[in-house]
C-alpha cells in the first residue's frame, strides 16, 4: 500500500449515529429495553402521559405492568398510590415537577425492574428500596450531591444507573461506596454542566462496570479529567463515553486524553455532542492510535478548523490497534470544504468505516483502493448516487479488495441494473444495503456469484422484484416494497434462502404450498394478513425466527392451531403484536387470549367423537324400539298411510259405485273355524256385510259365476293366507278373479290376511303369481298377543267400514282413525 499523503477534501453534513451491519449492534435505547424486559400483554399498558393529572389514579387495574405518567403535574410518590400493582413492572415518571418519594414508594411494586424519574425536581437521591431492579434513570434532577442511599445496596440485579443532576458540580470520594458490591454494569453520570470537582478514587471502587457515558464538560480543567481517566482505568471498564465533553469555542491548551495510551482495558470510545477544533483532533487520533482502542466513534460533532492547514496527521511508527471507525453526525463551523491531510497507512488495519449523514456526494477516489483490510463499509444517509460513488474522474486498481458488506442506504441510487453490474468488481462483497433509496426495476441485472445478501427495504418495486434477484441469494430484504401477494413459484427460484423479510407490506395470504426448506428467519409483520395456514409454515422446516405481528388476524378457526399447537419461542413478537382484528366481538383482543375448543375446530376429531355418540344412541334407540315391538308397530303405520294415499286417489272413481258386501272372504274350508269364530263376529259385529261361500253363495248356479257374482258385488276381497289356502284350487280361481277385477276396476280392492307363516317352498308353482302380488301388496299379520289383536281389528275395520253405514259404498277409508298403527311388509 503506498505511504504517500493524501488531501482529502469533502463536504460535511449533518448525520444520526448508528451502527449499521456491526456484529454486535445493541444500539436501543433503555426504555425498549424496559418495555421489552417488562410487557407480556397490551392489556398491562397504560399510557396516561399529558394528562393534567395531581396524583397517581386509583382505578388502574392490577394487571397493569407498564405505567406512564409523565409531563403530568405529579409532585410526590408514596406507597398508598401503587398498592395494588403488584404486577408493574415498567413505570415512567418524568417531567412531573416531582419533589419528593417516600422510601415505602414501591414497596407494594415486588416486580419493578425498570424506573425512570428523569427531569425532574428531586433535591436528594431517593432512598428507596426496590430488589428487583434493573434499569433506574435518575438523570437531570436537582440533588446537590451525587451519594447514594445506603439502600442501594440492596439492589442486587441493578444493571444501568443513569443519574444527573444540574446542581451537583462535584463528585465526592465516598459518594458511591452503597455501589461497591451492586453489579451495575453501566453508569451514565452527569447532567452535562461543567465539573468543578472530582475526589480521586470516587468511581474506582465500582468494580462491576463495563461501559461508562459522563455526561460533563471538563474546558479548563483537564487536570480533572485526568484523574477521571485514571480511576475508570481501574475498574477496567471497556466502553467509555464522553458526552458535551468540550462547550462550544473551547480552547484546547493541552492533551486530556495522553492517559488512553497507559489504559490496557479500554476497547470502545465515543466522543458524542461536542466542539472538536482541528487542532484537538491531531492530539486526540496520535493518543487513540498508540492506545488499545479498536472501537472509535464521533457522534454528532461540530468540527472546527482553528489551524491554517486543516487538519493534518503524519505516520506514525506504531502498531495501530483502531480497526473500526463511526462518524456520524458531523457539522462543519466554517462555511467551506475541510482539509484532511493525512495517510492512508494510518487506517492500515481498519476493518470497519462509517462515515454516515454527511451529506457526502462524490466518494474519494482512494478510498476504494487504499483500505486493504475494509470489510464493512457503510455510507448510508448521504447524497451518493451512481455518479457520484463511481466518480469517472477516478480510475481503480483494484476495488475494495476485501470488502463484505456495503450499506448505501438512504442515498439516491435510482438504477438496479447498473448497480448489479457494478457490484461485480467487488470480487468479495456478499452483503449489499440499497434500502431507502429510489430503486427502480430498470432492466435485467447481473449479480456477483458470491453476493449473499440484499437488502432493498423502502423502494417502490411491486411483486415482480424477485425476478430480479439472484438465485445464490440467501438473505433477502423486501420491506416495505409494496409486494402485495407472494407465490411458491417466485420464491422457488432461492433455493439457499436462509433469511426473508416482507415487513410493511400488502400481503394478504401465505401461499399454502410454501416450501423453502432452508428458511431460518421469515419475517412477515406488518401486512394485511388474517391467518397462517399450517401448510404454509409446514413447508418451512427449519425455521427459527417468525415475525408475523401487527396482522389483522381473524379470530376463528383457521386461527386456533397457531395459538394452540405453533412453538411460540419462534415469534419474535410474541405475544404483544398478535391481536384479533375480526369479528367484532373479538375486536382488539391479544390472541394469545383467544380461546376456543380443539373439538369445535377440527372435522377429524368431531368425526372421531360424533361417531361413537351416534353409534351408542342408535343402539340405545334400535334397543328400546325391538323391545317395545315397535317393527310391527310401524309395519302398521306404514298400512294406514298407503290407505290413506289409495283411499284419495280412488275416491272420485267410486262416487258412483254401489256393493252389497263390504267384503268377500276367500279361505279354505279347514280355516273356516278361524273365520266363524274370530273373523265374522269381530267384522258383522261392527256393523260390516261380510260375503262367504258357505252361506251366500246362491244354490243351483255355477261355481265360478257365484265367486264372479260374489267379488264384483263387494268393495273388498278378503283374503285368509295359510298353507291350506296355497292348497286349494277353488282359492286359486277367487285370487285370480279377484285379482282381476283390481286391474280393471278396483286398484287396492285385494286385502291378505297372513293367517300364520308360510314357507316359500310350500307354495305350489299354480300360486307364483301370488308371490309377486305379496311383494308389491300390503298384507295383515294375524298376532298372537292379545293387545295387538286389537290393534288388527281396528286396522280391518277401518280398511272396510263405509261412510254412510249403507248397503251402498260409496267413500271408503275417509274415516280411518288416526290413533291407529298399522303394518306393512315388502317381501
């Protein structure tokens, strides 16, 4: 690498600190700490900010686990007003005009882990007691000394201390010793006024810590400064920073920082919201690059050039240890462009460069040749565009030889092709950052084989921007794209996707048939989704990160086995984001708290449990019915609503005719003692002219005319079915004229009585047609049981009674009681 100086000469802006693409990024602030520590439902949350409110109200709700009550007019605290928040956890008390709190304040509070009661009007340290503590933010208040409570003590997880106060100028020896053995492992001390005093040894004995932030300013009393330096050396803290250090026009007369080159421990050092003149900065960077620093970042300077030259740093013979560098946030006093005159060797080892909000348009044309070892580059929130980062006034050897990640993030890049292409003289970069610019899909685009990652979060580019992309893409950012529906075959095309992120769009429905079996993270908040179905998520085997909150879920079924059955160590944002949008009843409602039966969900398991419910109850009824004859009950109801039917459908065509018997009986001789003794009297005896050819037929005629005579001057032939019957031919000559006399005439005029059970076998071939004629005619069983005799002459009754109890038959079967059961049989 050449040794030659080079004039640097840019334009400097106004930027924001933070650390893009670090490793180890934990820039969040410590109230989404505490909110993050302390809130589990959106129920616990009570936001009553800016309320013109005196005192704490006495109706919050017991589950309530994150309080604010800031910029109210709150002047004290005591232990009466959060007697019953046994579950807070998170309060927030600031801008109160708060004057006093009672040592018994929280004592009702067992699970408070975070307590900020900044800028206010405490004049002393609370002593108060809380054990459960992690985060306590004291800062900018009116106490006029820094020593802490003997309680204090007691804070046994404390973990960052922020305490400041406008009148405590000094710093005593003991005012910290209740600290001794807290395991704080941040302090943030000061309120940003100058220092008048520090007693040696004061922050020494505070062992524990690991970052310290001073907010002080030490202009004319470096001396002081010193011996800050030397007793965070002693508690081997790795972090420190330095907040307001100098005021506005300070003037540098000597070296404050000469102590970083004997302190072994420090690793991290920010200088943040401070005056630096050029000529301070030549001293600070010679004492940084012979120190163990690593870590060096300037966050929201005012720089100003107090020296003819600029700003002008020569090589030194030493082993740098700097290998990442931040500025963020510069604002430049004179209205003209800085002079940097310095080498490149000096940023030799730098591995990391932020130089971020800077209004910076043109790239210097070194930079891309001149830092060997760079892997992560970031420029984001500056005025860069295509021109301006490939200057054509510049010509490369070689182009970041051996960077990884490049963060270009809110410029003005415009052209996705061109990038693509360009991105292919970086032979090693595997990380690419475009998000917030104006990308636009501008033609087919040509990536580097080993990019890995591509982040275009914030650019208008619709659902057609995964054609775009390459397939060797692993980790892939499309947040806020406006993508408005995602499909298995777009993303088909990843077949190493590890990483998805499709926040703060418009997508509607995960496709079912899903099926990255790489994916390892998959984020999907913020869209317009209503559930997840189990096929889609099943088809993403390894996953283990889901981020799928602030969707407007539907409440149902197609909900329930993502609340009941999903591993909810996989969501991220789980379970405060997760709410029911509809119905309306469940409106607003965390779905976590969603209930509602395995059983009413799934088909399978309703089958599973309806069948045997079914099965039992049919055996039971099936039982009940054999048991209570309810077979030939109902064979019965079955014969009185075919009656019923026939009786409408036949009575026009007997309105004009006339019979002399309501029933010929056909039967055999041997049964003739069943039919004098059971069948006349029971019939005659209710009023109904019954014909038999032992008493009517009419002497000296022939036979088959007194059967013809007989069947045509009757509404109905009886039938008496035994074996005998089967057996005789003159039955067989009234079956077949009877029968007939029901197709030409009278279509239901044949009534069989089953007078006993007759073999199939038994019937001779001359009867076949009886057969048929019993499988489509209903048929009277003659019962045993004496209760259902009964019911059987009630049946014949009905089938033969006539209307006007005339000779003359004129509507048969119209008057047939409707309390009667009868039977059928459909052989």
């Amino acid at each position: 690498m050449s040794t030659q100086s080079t004039n640097v000469v840019l334009l400097i802006g106004t930027i924001v600190i933070i650390s893009l693409m670090k490793p180890d990024c934990t820039a969040v602030t410590e109230e989404y700490n505490g909110f993050k520590l302390c809130v589990t439902s959106r129920r616990g949350i009570k936001d009553l900010s800016h309320r013109n409110l005196t005192d704490v109200p006495s109706n919050l709700s017991n589950n309530t686990q994150y309080l604010d009550i800031s910029y109210n007019l709150i002047q004290s605290l005591n232990g009466a007003q959060f007697s019953r928040l046994f579950q807070l956890c998170f309060l927030k008390v600031t801008h109160c005009g708060l004057q006093e709190i009672s040592p018994t304040a929280f004592s009702h509070t067992p699970a408070l882990k975070f307590l900020n009661i900044s800028h206010n009007n405490l004049h002393v340290i609370p002593d108060i007691s809380v054990k459960q503590l992690k985060i306590l933010d004291l800062g900018n208040n009116l106490f006029t000394s820094y020593r802490i409570p003997e309680s204090f003590q007691n804070f046994s997880h404390l973990d960052l201390l922020s305490i400041g106060s406008t009148a405590a100028p000094s710093v005593s020896y003991s005012d910290f010793d209740p600290l001794m053995n807290v395991p704080v492992h941040h302090l943030v001390l000061g309120a940003g006024i100058p220092w008048k005093n520090y007693e040696s040894g004061s922050l020494a004995k505070m062992k524990s810590l690991q970052k310290v932030s001073i907010r002080a300013s030490f202009c004319g009393n470096f001396r002081m400064f010193e011996k800050v330096l030397v007793d965070l050396n002693m508690t081997k803290a790795k972090s420190l920073r330095f907040i307001a250090f100098f005021p506005d026009n300070c003037q540098v007369n000597s070296d404050p920082f000469e102590n970083l080159r004997t302190m072994p421990f420090i690793q991290n050092l920010t200088i943040e919201n401070t005056w630096i003149n050029s000529s301070f900065m030549e001293m600070f960077l010679k004492n940084v690059w012979l120190s163990s620093v690593y870590d060096l970042s300037f966050v929201n300077i005012t720089y100003n050039e107090d020296t003819p030259d600029g700003f002008q740093f020569h090589t030194l013979n030493h082993t740098i240890n700097v290998s990442s560098v931040t500025f963020n946030g510069i604002n430049h006093y004179q209205y003209k462009y800085p002079t940097f005159n310095m080498s490149f060797e000096a940023f030799s080892r730098l591995t990391y460069l932020k130089f971020s909000g800077t209004g910076m348009n043109i790239l210097p044309c070194r930079v891309m040749s001149a830092l060997p070892s760079l892997e992560t580059l970031d420029l984001s929130d500056n005025l860069l565009s295509e021109s301006g980062f490939w200057w054509f006034l510049c010509s490369h050897t070689s182009v970041f030889p051996r960077l990884r990640q490049l963060s270009l993030s809110k410029n003005r890049f415009s052209s996705l092709s061109f990038i693509s292409q360009k991105m292919n003289e970086m032979k090693t970069l595997e990380s690419l950052d475009l998000s917030f610019n104006s990308i636009s899909l501008d033609g087919d685009c040509s990536w580097p084989a080993g990019m890995k990652e591509l982040n275009l979060g914030n650019n208008n580019l619709g659902n057609n921007v995964f054609q775009y992309l390459s397939s060797n893409f692993e980790r892939i950012d499309l947040s806020k794209t406006g993508i408005t529906a995602i499909t298995q075959e777009a993303l088909s095309c990843f077949p190493k996707l590890t990483y998805l992120k499709l926040s703060s769009n418009s997508i509607r429905v995960i496709p079912a048939d899903l099926s990255l079996p790489t994916l390892l993270s998959l984020y999907i908040d913020q869209n317009a989704i209503t559930s997840i179905p189990r096929e889609a998520l099943g088809g993403v085997p390894k996953i283990q990160t889901l981020s799928a909150g602030s969707n407007p879920f539907v409440c149902s079924c197609d909900s329930h086995w993502f609340v009941a059955d999903f591993n909810k160590s996989l969501l991220l944002d789980w379970p405060l984001n997760y709410t029911c949008s509809t119905p309306p009843s469940f409106a607003g409602l965390q779905l976590s708290e969603f209930k509602t039966s395995e059983l009413s969900c799934e088909t399978g398991l309703q089958v599973a449990v309806a069948l045997p419910v079914i099965i039992v109850i049919s055996a039971a009824i099936g039982l009940v019915f054999y048991k209570c004859d309810g077979v030939w009950y109902t064979k019965m109801l079955w014969v009185w609503i075919r009656m019923k039917r026939r009786g409408k459908k036949c009575s026009n065509l007997m309105k004009n005719a006339s019979f002399s018997y309501h029933a010929f009986i056909s039967y055999s001789h041997q049964d003739s003692d069943w039919v004098d003794s059971q069948l006349l009297p029971s019939m005659e005896g209710a009023g109904l002219s019954l014909c038999t050819h032992e008493r009517d037929f009419v002497p000296g005629e022939w036979i088959i005319d007194n059967i013809i005579n007989c069947v045509e001057s009757s509404y109905k032939t009886l039938f008496v079915l035994s074996r005998h019957f089967v057996q005789s031919e003159w039955c067989n000559y009234e079956l077949f004229f009877a029968q007939h006399r029901a197709i030409s005439v009278q279509r239901d005029s044949l009534v069989f009585i089953l007078l006993e059970p007759i073999p199939t076998d038994c019937i001779p071939k001359k009867f076949l047609r009886l057969r048929s004629i019993l499988r489509e005619q209903t048929y009277l069983e003659w019962p045993n049981n004496e209760r259902k005799q009964q019911v059987f002459w009630r049946s014949l009754k009905s089938m033969l009674h006539m209307a006007d109890k005339s000779v003359a038959l004129k509507d048969v079967a119209l008057a047939i009681s409707d309390k009667v059961a009868l039977l059928t049989d459909d052989l």
